[in-house]
C-alpha cells in the first residue's frame, strides 16, 4: 500500500505524469475535482481502511500541507513515497495558456505557489523521494538522496 505524495506548482505535469505512471494502480486524490477538505479528506479515509494505493495530486507546497497525508497513513502501515516536480515558471504558464475554462488559472496563482515551494524531505516521513523534470514532454525522474 503506496500513499504518493506530489509537490510543485500548477501546471508542471503532475497529473499527467500521474495518468503516465498510475492510473492503473493508484486512486487520484486532487482538490481540483473533490472541491472541499471534507470529500478530501473522507476519500484519503476509504483508501487507507480498504488498504488502496492512492495519489495526492495536489500542489502540497510546504511541509505542513504535507505532514497531514503523512501522519494519516504512517500508523496504516502505508509505504509514503514523494515526487518533487522541479519548478520552471515559464514552462508552466505556456502550459497553463492551453488548459481550457476553470482549468486556467491566474498566472499570479503560480507565482503564489512558487514563492512558498518547500522541497520535501525525508525527516517529513518519506520512505522515498523522487526530483522530476519535464524535458521536451518527457518526464525525466531521478531518486533523492
């Protein structure tokens, strides 16, 4: 049981590297869809009591955005693993000038997110750690020390 923990800013391919690597093994846990903490949170609960993999596909910027999924699952015996998506500003306004009605957001939004970036760390209770780089549409993943 896997509990996969996505950080970086709008628009740098996490949910399309989620789609890449598990769609087929993993649920998809993102505020984007779920609208409120409430259905957050109740779906994070039904995958750990029915022992599911699951992703966060969230920005999780900082380390108390993260800490909340890792203190769920730790006492379930869940494997916490992190994928870092390493933040390039300009690459992530070209994309977001592609996504469509309520999918774009304000640039202002990533300039946000990116202020207050946090690379995580294993002291936060990682049991893996991944850095993530999209070149050229290909997602280029190598394991943190």
């Amino acid at each position: 049981m896997e509990c996969v923990i996505f950080t970086g800013i709008q628009a740098s391919g996490k949910s399309s590297f989620y789609k890449e690597r598990f769609f087929n093994t993993h649920i998809r846990i993102n505020m984007d869809m779920l609208k409120t903490r409430y259905r957050e949170k109740s779906l994070v609960m039904a995958c750990i009591h029915g022992k599911q993999s699951f992703v966060i596909d969230n920005t999780n910027p900082t380390r108390e955005d993260r800490v909340k999924y890792i203190e769920a699952v730790k006492q379930w015996r869940f494997k916490v693993i992190g994928y870092y998506f390493e933040p390039d500003y300009d690459e992530s306004v070209l994309r977001n000038e592609t996504r469509q009605g309520k999918e774009k957001i304000p640039n202002v939004a990533i300039k946000s997110t990116i202020s207050k970036l946090q690379k995580p760390l294993f002291e936060e209770g990682f049991d893996e750690l991944y850095h993530v780089k999209l070149i050229d549409g290909y997602f280029h993943v190598q394991e943190l020390q």
